[in-house]
C-alpha cells in the first residue's frame, strides 16, 4: 500500500505562484510515473501534469509554459511548480503516483485563484 501526502494549496490572487509537494511512502521500486490532476466543481478530473521514472514530462495544453513538473525518485516526491495563476486554475489538485501499474491517490488539496 502507498499512502501520499500533499502540501502546498491555498489562496493566490491571479498572476501569483504556488508550489504544490507530493511524498510517496515506502519503497520507489516499481514506481512507474507521478502526477498531478485537479477537478473543478462541476467538471471531470483532468491530467494537469506527469512524469515517469525516466523523467519524460507531459502537460495538459492549458498549462504548458505556466506549470513545471519535477520529481525526486530517491525521495518518493512529486512537485508542482504553478506559475502566472488564472482563476480557471482553480481546482482540487491530486497526487497519483502508479505504482506495479497500480494508480494510487492522495487526498487532494485545494488550490483558489481568486483576487
């Protein structure tokens, strides 16, 4: 079982910065990629950004150049870099790390762009 912890949501006013951190426990052996989705009210729950064990990145469209990924493999960690904040980012975000092709969650946090 892999339990996640995540930090760093809050309140930004738009054009503003947040770092959003994500630590896996146990071991990082089999541990295929890690990421970032958020969900707004009212809408599904979108791939904001991922990155494997190779260190391959994606990002969805709306984020590209705004957001950076990064991850410490040796730390189990995941990191969300979110830059130039628009309301439209507003959203739980959530930690999934797969894991032996498992997808494991963590509990969300909340992330309001708002002035």
């Amino acid at each position: 079982q892999v339990q996640l912890v995540e930090s760093g949501g809050g309140l930004v006013q738009p054009g503003g910065s947040l770092k959003l951190s994500c630590a896996a426990s146990g071991s990082n052996v089999g541990i295929n990629s890690m990421g970032w989705y958020r969900q707004a009210p009212g809408k599904q729950r979108e791939l904001v950004a991922g990155i494997t064990s190779g260190g391959s990145t994606n990002y969805a469209d709306s984020v590209k150049g705004r957001f950076t990924i990064s991850g410490d493999y040796a730390k189990n960690t995941v990191y969300l870099q979110m830059n130039s904040l628009k309301p439209e980012d507003t959203a739980v975000y959530s930690c999934n790390v797969r894991k032996w092709n498992r997808d494991y969650w963590g509990q969300g946090t909340q992330v309001t762009v708002s002035s």
